[in-house]
C-alpha cells in the first residue's frame, strides 16, 4: 500500500471513529461529513471512494431519519424511528469499519 493511500485510509478509519462517537455527541457527525466532502476528489477512483459514498449516505439518511423521529414524538413512535435509525447507523459504521479493515469496497446501497 502506497503511502498516499495508507493516509487515505486513516482518514476514512477517522470517519468512522467520528461518526461512531456520533452516537453520542451528535457535532462529531457533522465533522465526519464534513472530512467526507472535503477529502473527496482525493478517493475518487479508488477503493476508498465506495466508504466515502457510503458515509456520506449514512450522515444524510440517519439526519432525515432523526429528523422524522423528532417530528413524531408526538404521534408516539418518534423514540422507535430513532431507534430504528440508531441500530441502522450502527450496523452502517460496523460494516464499514470491517470492510475497511479488510480492504474491500463497500456496496451502493443502505443495508
């Protein structure tokens, strides 16, 4: 591995981690997307640019996701969208780590 990519994929692991503690402290995500959307044309053609479409996916649907649980709270089944969605970016961030660590790309899809 060339020494350009090895730092390609500490940066993409650093995403991961963010997004991971994510979970917890909601800024970290927005610093993940946003490493995401500047480091992008540096992946591009790469195998790493599968992980960085797929971390860009995950930031915006579990937004929109918790974003609808929020706004149905009051409906009553705001707290299982947001744990829907919290098992959905943790399966994401798991499946991405792992395939990272082995040096694959990841699918284009959201499971």
């Amino acid at each position: 591995m060339s020494d350009t990519e090895n730092k390609l994929k500490n940066l993409t692991l650093l995403v991961y981690v963010l997004q991971a503690v994510g979970l917890f402290i909601g800024l970290t995500w927005i610093a993940a997307v946003i490493v995401n959307y500047v480091k992008r044309d540096d992946v591009r053609d790469t195998w790493l640019e599968s992980h960085f479409n797929w971390q860009i996916k995950t930031f915006w649907v579990g937004l929109a996701g918790s974003i609808i649980g929020v706004l149905t709270m009051w409906l009553l089944v705001g707290g299982l969208i947001l744990i829907a969605v919290g098992i959905w970016a943790i399966y994401r961030i798991v499946k991405g780590w792992l395939a990272l660590n082995d040096r694959k790309p990841l699918p284009d899809t959201y499971f």
